[in-house]
C-alpha cells in the first residue's frame, strides 16, 4: 500500500491564519482541512478521522480548551494548541485540558512543522501493536478498525458518520454474518425503521466500494441474516 498522507485539521476563527497553515503544512506534504470555529471541528470530526489537530484556544463560542478537554473523552487524536496566550501558567493549564502540545503566538512555522512531525512520530510509537495489525484488507481497500478509517490504494475513501459505522461493525466479524438487529443494535420488534436505515447506508456504501453495487463482491447480503464483510 502507497504510504498515506498525514491529515490535519486546523482549527481558528482566523481565516487568513488558517488560509496561511493550509498553504505552508500542504507545501510540506501534508492534507490539510480547515474549520473556522468548534462546532464547525466538530462536523468534520464526525465523518472524517485525522491524524491530528491544529487548534486556537481563543475562539468566539467553544473555546480550544473546552473543545479539547471535550474530544479527550472519546477521542485519541493528537492535539497542538495554538495562542496568544504564552505564559507557563496557560502552557500548563493547556497539556492538562489533554492537549499533546502548546505554541504561542505568534511562531515560527518551521517550530509548527517540526512540532507537528514530534507529535506524529510520538503517535505511531506509542501506538500498541494491536491497532497496527488492527487492519482488514479486501481487494485494493484497507480498513482501519480502531481508528475508523478506509483506503484504496493508500488514498483515503471518505465515509459518512454512518456509513463508517456499518463498516466498522462489519469489520470487527469480517468474514462473519452479521444480523441487521446487531448493526441497529435493537430488537427487531423496535427496529423496522432502524433496519431499513441500515438498507440505505448498505447501498450508499456499496456505491463507494463496489465495482458494481448489484452484483457486490465485498459487501455481501446473507439472506434471512443480514450483511457480511468479506476480506482476503
């Protein structure tokens, strides 16, 4: 597989900032996605997984730490504050919110990449082994199950909040018939809408998967049982 291009989210209600960052971290090998404010983040986060966050502590609204302190109960992804505030108190007020580092403003975008590459280098050795190997492969698309993310030939595929979550589920029993009241994780008796939903996001996913969707290769219907994910 083609090495995948780290992704970053920024994260400022400072358009020429982030304009900025976008244009110097993509110049040095980076994808790059802006969000001008936390629930704008937040959108993003929920159908995109990235490898790491660029975020301003003083944003209109949710503010950076909130935001942090907030995404550090579910969410692992690597955090880079960024401020104007610059004294110890503030940087160590900012790595308790559960940031994994802290630059003042104003800086050195040559300090930002060489932070941002630590951060990175950090992440991926500190990650256990079991989420290295946690990877389904089928046909040219790999699918990573804990960070909940699919590529085809090193390019990622992006899914909707949904359609990532039926992936992932199926993922976890690849090979394995999953019924659809597991996937709704309701009773039938309470699920017909639910199952009917999960329907849907079958076809929506078969569409960005399948060479031909009616015919499908990988995503599978087990009649009278549900879906299965069949890998390599």
């Amino acid at each position: 597989m083609e090495a995948v291009v780290p992704h970053i989210l920024v994260v400022d209600d400072d358009k020429r900032l982030r304009s900025l960052l976008d244009q110097y971290l993509s110049e040095n090998g980076y994808r790059v996605t802006q969000a001008k404010d936390a629930a704008d983040a937040r959108a993003k986060l929920a159908s995109i997984a990235f490898d790491l966050l660029v975020v301003d502590i003083m944003m209109p609204g949710e503010d950076g730490l909130s935001l942090t302190r907030d995404l550090r109960r579910s969410n692992p992804v690597p955090i880079l504050l960024l401020t104007a505030m610059g004294e110890s108190g503030d940087r160590i007020h900012g790595l308790e919110s559960g940031a994994d580092d802290y630059l003042p403003k104003p800086f050195d975008p040559r300090e930002l990449l060489l932070r941002i590459q630590s951060i990175l280098k950090r992440a991926l050795v500190s990650e256990p082994a079991a989420r290295q190997a946690g990877v389904v492969k089928f046909g040219p698309y790999v699918f990573e199950v804990e960070r909940r993310r699919l590529f085809k030939r090193g390019k990622q595929i992006y899914l909707t909040e949904g359609e990532t979550e039926l992936l992932f589920q199926l993922a976890r029993r690849a090979g394995a018939p999953v019924q659809r009241d597991d996937l709704t994780g309701q009773d039938q008796s309470e699920g017909d809408g639910e199952n009917r939903q999960i329907d849907v996001q079958m076809n929506r996913l078969r569409r960005k998967i399948e060479d031909d969707p009616r015919f499908p290769r990988y995503l599978q219907t087990v009649r009278g049982r549900g879906y299965v994910l069949q890998p390599d």
